[in-house]
C-alpha cells in the first residue's frame, strides 16, 4: 500500500506558515507505513521553499504535487509558475502533478509545461466547475489528463457516495491518486477519527496512492488519523 500525507495538513500546527511542512518535523510522521507526500504547492512562498531547501525525499515510493489555483494568475505570472513547478519535477522527480478545475485555466499550456503525468482533481460543493463526471470528463478527454479522486469533496456533494462510483466507472485506470479527509464545515478537510465518516474511506475501490488531507490541531493527532484509516481498510 502506498499512503502519507499532505506537506499541508499541518498548517494549524505550525507557526511558519510558508514552510509549514512536514519535512521540518518528522518525527510526526516517520511510520514504517507512512511512504508517500502530497507536496502542497498552493502559494508562491511554499513553491520558493521546495525550491530553495535540499529536503531529502528519497526514502518515499510515491511524490505528488498539489498546485496552485492557477486560473487567478496573469499570463506571465503562470508561466513563471509553471516554470518552477517543473524545477521542482527535477529536483524531486514527481510522480503526479494536481490541479483543481476551477474557474478558466490554461490546460494546453499546463501540458506543454510539465513534463510528468497530469491529473485534475474533482471539486467540492462550494465550487461551481469540476463537481460532476461530466465537467471532468471535458477536459480529462481533451488533454489527455489523469484523475486525482477526493473521495471527501465526493461526499459533500453526495452523502451517499455514490458519486464516488460515478468516477469509478467513468475514468476506471485513469484514477492515481485518492484524496482522503473528513469534513466539517468549519474545518473542510477534517480528521475521519474525529468525523467517522466511514462512508469516505469506504468509497476506496484502487490499489492506487492515497494522500490524507486532513488537517489536525495536535501532533497525537497525525498518527490516531493513520491508524484510523487503516485499520478502516483492513477490515473493508
């Protein structure tokens, strides 16, 4: 099994908010079961950060990177962006580069920039775009893109997770990468120990990477969420 967790699930934990990352911590997280990372790259800062540091990532079997929200960027200001997130492929030889599909985004250019696998992410109910198979599924065609499925932003959509299955059938061996967390519509990304919303990690159909997203107040709170988890997958 592949699974770790999301260089930004710590952010409430950890003062320096521009490199609240896991890397600086690890004793949060080093489990012999932990050996994969979402590096989140969601502001130029934490981008500058990846870029700048030697962060040793080699005894991991699976990197992804989670983008930023590029459709608010100038022209000039995403291809600089997309510049460095294709330095940062180098550097750490990313298996699976996110982007959400929200609002007007230049997929060509995206594609012509990074030169290692694609996905889109499904969006949650607060978004307008990129909920549905059919809205993913326009631009998973004409690209060429894979799926990152957030099993999470599937059930605030549909508490039945039934949607989940909708991106099951539809996208099959095109689905990468789980997103997975609970949700509380204080904290949209939430410990599933906390929420118990087994529903979502029940929705867990692939032998694919699973990145957990949620979000914690406490360190104790890294590996109770772990171990949750799994032991929900054991016993599916």
């Amino acid at each position: 099994m592949i699974i770790g967790f999301s260089s930004g699930d710590f952010h409430r934990i950890f003062s320096k908010k521009e490199d609240a990352s896991l890397f600086e911590n690890i004793d949060c997280w080093d489990y012999s079961l932990v050996n994969a990372i979402e590096l989140n790259c969601a502001r130029k800062e934490i981008i500058d950060y990846f870029l700048n540091h030697e962060i040793n990532l080699s005894f991991l079997d699976y990197i992804s990177v989670h983008g930023p929200n590029l459709s608010s960027l100038s022209s000039d200001k995403l291809k600089k962006t997309l510049l460095n997130l294709e330095e940062i492929n180098k550097k750490y030889k990313i298996d699976n580069f996110i982007f959400h599909v929200n609002g007007e985004v230049n997929w060509q250019l995206i594609k012509d920039s990074i030169t290692s696998p694609i996905s889109v992410e499904n969006m949650d109910n607060h978004k307008i775009g990129g909920r549905t198979v059919e809205q993913i599924r326009k631009i998973v065609n004409k690209y060429g893109f894979n799926v990152t499925l957030d099993l999470q932003h599937c059930y605030t959509n549909d508490k039945s997770m039934e949607l989940a299955d909708q991106f099951h059938n539809e996208f099959g061996d095109k689905i990468v990468e789980y997103h997975l967390s609970g949700f509380r519509s204080e904290f949209p990304h939430y410990p599933l120990f906390k929420t118990e919303q087994d529903k979502i990690i029940d929705s867990l159909s692939k032998d694919i990477p699973i990145i957990i997203e949620s979000t914690f107040d406490q360190k104790k709170e890294i590996k109770k969420e772990l171990d949750y988890i799994l032991e929900k997958i054991k016993n599916n």
